[in-house]
C-alpha cells in the first residue's frame, strides 16, 4: 500500500450513500415512566452516526491486460442522546449534529455536512410522530454512512505525462496536419458498461468496422476526466478514445497518440 501511494495517482473518484434505521427497538427502552410528582419525563433522542470509508487503489498496466487492486474498510461511530425537544430548535440541534458528524470525517465545512444535518433532523422528527413511537422514552436513529474513495494509477498516464514534459522542452513535437485530424477522428456514443459503440475507418474501397467498447466508467487521459453517458466522443484509429476538444488540442501540439504514440500524418 505504502509503494502505491508513494507513487503518482492519475484518477480519483467518489462515491457517497445515506440511510436511516430506526433502532428504538434496540434500545433498552420501556414505555414512559412517571416521577413522584407524575410529570412526564422528556422523550430522549438516540442517534448513532456510523460512517465506513472504502479506501481502493488500483494499478493498471498499460494496456489494462494487469490490474492489481488493494483495498482496505475505515470505520468512525459516534453516539449521542439529548432531548427530542431540541430537534425543533435549528441552531441547538444543528451545533450537535454537525460536531459528530465531523468526529466522523464529515468536516464542518464541507458543504455535505449542513445538508445530512437537515436529514438528520427530519428523519428525527418524522420517528417521533410515528404511532410505534407513543409511549416511548427513548427514541433511536441509525444513520449509515458509506464514502467509496477509488484511486487509480495506470501505466498510460505516466506515459502520457512523460510526452507532456518532453513537450515542454520542445523535444520533437510536431502538430498533426488538419486534414489528417478530419480524417482520422471517428466519434463514438458513450454507452453503458455492457454496451458497445462503434467506429468506422477507410481502407481503400473498402469499409471495415471495429467495435469499441467506451463505458461510462472509462476516462479521457488528457483530461483525466471519467466521459459522461450518451456523450460522443472521439476514436483514434489505434482504438483509444478521449474527449473530442482534448484530443484535437493534443494534436495541434503533438502528431502522436497519448497513450499509444500511434502516428498522425504531419502533411497536408
């Protein structure tokens, strides 16, 4: 793990869910009590905040024909129990909530933890009007949390990177012709991961297809950002696929493919 992060990471993705349970039935939770003065005691609000971090790390060879993956589960919990009545306070309730969220990596700051806060509160509410809940003294609310952090570092982009710098000294980078950018650029559909879309070339008279697989989950190595589904973009003839403007922007610097270095005619 330690050599893997010790190295460039080229894509970074993720991915965040919430949900509620209710757990008063969990919890060591009779009907309501009175005291010797036959008041009623205040309803309690039992919040359990779990949050797991999926930490993935990936390491693609340059044709993606090696994947070496490691992966490890990071989990934060906290616990707290104040009155229900200060759910219907905003300011009193969200000084609460948004501290233990932050105990489990949901920073203050971040613009995610106001939002779960208001979730909070409202799921909190709504169990204290359900008719399951007369009677109760305590009152109690799961809420799960799951971050999936995927980290990726291929082959490709080092390559890529590697051409970026030689360019910037100048060493042999010579644009590709435009006519032989218009003629070489097919578009191809994003589709879905088990989906296919396809792009043409000429050969002479002749028309031969190839299919080329591009998911959602595929990313553009000039960008580095993932392409979006339905979205078209641009097939070189080596079969490598990248955002339509990335790639006529590469090639205006450089006659080469980024991944494969395939060559792209340089005259008119």
């Amino acid at each position: 793990m330690e050599d893997f992060l010790a190295n460039a990471i080229h894509h970074k993705r993720i991915r965040f869910s919430l949900s509620f349970n209710d757990i008063t039935a969990e919890l060591n939770n009779p009907n309501r009590v009175h005291n010797r003065n036959r008041t009623v005691q205040p309803v309690k609000f039992h919040v359990k905040i779990v949050h797991d971090t999926h930490y993935k790390y990936v390491n693609r060879s340059l044709n993606r024909t090696e994947t070496t993956i490691r992966e490890y589960v990071e989990r934060k919990e906290r616990k707290c129990r104040f009155d229900m009545d200060k759910l219907k306070n905003f300011r009193e309730a969200h000084g609460i909530l948004s501290i233990m969220l932050a105990l489990v990596g949901i920073s203050r700051d971040n613009a995610s933890n106001k939002y779960m806060v208001d979730k909070i509160i409202v799921q909190g509410l709504i169990l204290g009007n359900k008719l399951s809940s007369m009677g109760r003294k305590v009152l109690g609310l799961c809420v799960y949390m799951r971050t999936e952090q995927v980290k990726s570092r291929c082959e490709s982009c080092t390559q890529l990177q590697e051409i970026v710098m030689s360019s910037s000294n100048n060493e042999g980078m010579v644009p590709a012709s435009d006519s032989a950018v218009k003629t070489v650029l097919k578009r191809v559909r994003v589709g879905a991961d088990d989906k296919e879309a396809s792009c043409c070339e000429e050969e002479g008279r002749e028309r031969k297809r190839r299919k080329v697989c591009v998911s959602e989950s595929d990313s553009c190595t000039v960008c580095m950002e993932e392409f979006n589904g339905g979205s078209e973009v641009a097939c070189m003839p080596c079969s490598h696929v990248f955002h339509d403007k990335c790639i006529r922007t590469w090639l205006r610097q450089s006659h080469y493919c980024p991944v494969c270095r395939f060559e792209v005619p340089t005259a008119d």
